[in-house]
C-alpha cells in the first residue's frame, strides 16, 4: 500500500467517528465470531472503515468491488489487512460477476449487499445465508420484486432508512454529483440547463444541489405525487423525459430503474447533449441504444467519450453510464460524514442479523426503528446540536 493511500484511509477514518466508536464497541463484543460476510460494495477508502469494523467484531471478511468502481490500491490495502478482497476498477463485467460468484463460493453465512447481486445468487443456489443487507434502491427493488417469493432470510435495506434518504441520498448525492461533474469535465455548470430524470431521494439531492450552484433545472417524473413535489419545489416538471431533453445542456439520470433515457430520448437529444447516470446500475442509460445510434466513438481523456451519431449530432457521456461520482481519476464518492451514517446503520443492521436472525421476518425489510433513533441522535450531537 503506497503512502498517499494510507494517508487517504486515515484521513477518512478520522472523519468517520460513529464507525470509530462502534468499532471499538466491537473489538469487546465480538457480535461476528465465527461468522464469514460476504460483501459486494464499492470498494473505496470509506467502505475500508466499513470492512475494518466487521473485522474488529470477529468477521471473516470477503468482499468484492462493484462494476467499475473498485479502487485497486484499496483493494491492495484491504488484502495487506486480512481482508479477502477481490476485484480491481479495469475488470470487464464477466469478470465483475465471476468475483460475484467467487463470494458466494466462499460460503458467507451474512450478505453485504449493493444491488443485490449477492442476494440473487444466494437464491439460485440454495445458500444456507443467516441473513444480510442491501445498501441501494436498485437492490430493493430487485428483493421486493422478483426475489420476493424466494428468499428464506431477512435482508435489512439500508436504502430504506429516513437517515439514508436525508443524509446520503439527498444531500450526499446532491453534492458528490455537482463536484464530480465539475471535476470530471472542468466545466462552469452556472447558467447550465440540466436534465434530472427521477426525483426520488437522489433526484431530489440533485436537482436542488444543481439550482443552489447556479443551473436552470428541470425534471422528468412519472410518478404523479413526485411530480407534485418537484413542481411546488420550483422546477419544470414532465412525466415524459423525451419532452425535456430537448432543451437540456445536461442530463442526469437517477430513478433505479431501467433504460429511462433510450432511443426515443436519444432522438431527441440537442447537438452536444452531456449525459451521465447518478444511479446504481449502468442501465439506466440505454447505452447499447446509444451505440446503436453512433457513427464514431471519439475518447475525450478521462471518463468522458463523444458520440458522433449518423445525423451528425454529438452527445459526450460520462463514464459509460457508471455512476459518475465513483469514476475517472481520483473519484471521492458521497461525503466521509454521510458514508459514517450510512456505514454504522450497515455495522448495526449487520450486528442485528447475526444476533437476532431468528427473530426477524423473511425478506426486505427496513432499519429496526431503535437503531434509526439511536443513531440519529449521535450524529446530531456530532454536528453540535444537544439533543
């Protein structure tokens, strides 16, 4: 591990202090003696903290990055550490997925899930899992839907905490968005017209934090009462994404779901159109639709490409359509203190499981509410407010 990446981790760490006082709790309590978790998560400084506090509880730690995200000197630290972590940030998707499988082969008896990948293969195979977590709405939704009727375990979903929502999807994502599209194009974004698909919680965050720094922001929602809200928030509203992105400099897509700009936005799109997805899976562009419709690939430098399409217009996209803050040089992610909420209702959700498995229903299910309560709190009085 070079120095610049332990100065980095413990930078973090120092940052992270409700990480830093369950970690101690657990070097006492050993909740995961004799426990193997399985993770699959973004594989960066912050998520180190996160992984050395399952191991100061007593895990065994096996983890692997997600699809174009993993930080290979991260990587390399973790291993150094005694944490088994596989993958690196240049692994094609066979290989992401074969690191999937290879966490699964290793026989957890918890899941840290993201996007429930994890959670899925459990399925397939019949795995003999305590139970787990699941940190995203991609994730959820994949649990609630088609897992729904398999699955054998409780899964917390930290996604559906109101911490998670306040704390790291609104604000963490708004931030983390707007310097990552400043750092990775070099662009003054005032005065900018910006596209944000979906206004759940992330949505939210970005469309407020975009029109804070300046930007003329509109919204595509499909669902009517999100609709409701962004039109009483201020911004131009439309169920139709297609409708909009006529008029956009920039578009964002962040709803979770599936092929939301595709080739009938794409048709669209203006001449010099800059498209980047928030959300966590790479399909929330219809990149191959994009393809389709490109006559040359011009690379400009770092995460950043031109599509020439056949008409002669241009639409320059980020990172493939990753998630834009965990991509090209030196990717920081969501904030150090709302990664430290998200982190501890990981730790404590996970802590629940392996105590209390028996006792929790099958299935998604949100943070207990005492643990919501209890870490609100704390992290209040850490801003300096006496509650």
């Amino acid at each position: 591990m070079s120095n610049e990446t332990a100065q980095r981790i413990l930078w973090t760490a120092s940052n992270m202090s409700l990480l830093g006082r369950i970690a101690a709790e657990f070097e006492n309590t050993r909740p995961f003696a004799g426990r193997r978790i399985g993770v699959s998560l973004h594989l960066e400084v912050k998520t180190a903290v996160l992984l050395s506090t399952l191991k100061a509880g007593g895990a065994e730690v096996v983890a692997t990055g997600n699809y174009g995200t993993s930080q290979d000197d991260v990587v390399a630290h973790l291993n150094e550490q005694g944490i088994d972590a596989r993958g690196s940030g240049s692994d094609s998707l066979e290989r992401h997925l074969g690191h999937v499988d290879s966490v699964i082969d290793s026989n957890p008896d918890i899941l840290l899930d993201n996007g429930a990948d994890l959670a899925r293969r459990a399925v397939d195979r019949g795995s003999a899992v305590l139970g787990g977590t699941e940190e995203t709405t991609s994730g959820h939704n994949i649990l609630a839907g088609e897992l729904a009727p398999h699955l054998n375990f409780p899964i917390i979903v930290i996604n559906d905490s109101p911490l998670k929502a306040l704390v790291e999807n609104k604000h963490a994502v708004g931030q983390s968005t707007y310097e990552s599209l400043c750092r990775l194009t070099n662009l003054m974004p005032q005065g900018k017209r910006v596209l944000v698909v979906g206004y759940g919680w992330c949505g939210r965050g970005v469309a407020q934090y975009m029109r804070a720094n300046g930007c003329e922001v509109s919204v595509a929602e499909i669902d009517e009462i999100k609709a409701l809200e962004a039109a009483l928030d201020g911004f131009r509203v439309s169920d139709s994404a297609a409708a909009l992105i006529a008029d956009a400099d920039i578009a964002l897509t962040a709803t979770g779901a599936d092929g939301v700009l595709g080739a009938e936005e794409l048709r669209h799109a203006p001449d010099g159109l800059l498209l980047a997805n928030v959300g966590h899976f790479d399909r929330e562009i219809d990149v191959p639709a994009l393809n389709a419709q490109t006559a040359e690939r011009i690379p400009l430098g770092d995460a950043l490409a031109r599509h020439v399409l056949a008409d002669g217009r241009t639409i320059d996209l980020i990172a493939e359509g990753r998630m834009m803050n965990l991509a090209g040089a030196q990717p920081k992610g969501n904030s150090i203190e709302s990664m430290d909420m998200g982190f501890a209702m990981q730790a404590r959700s996970l802590e629940r499981v392996a105590l209390a498995h028996a006792s929790l229903p099958h299935g998604a299910q949100p943070v207990p509410d005492d643990i919501n309560r209890a870490l609100a709190r704390e992290f209040t009085r850490q801003m300096g407010n006496p509650v």
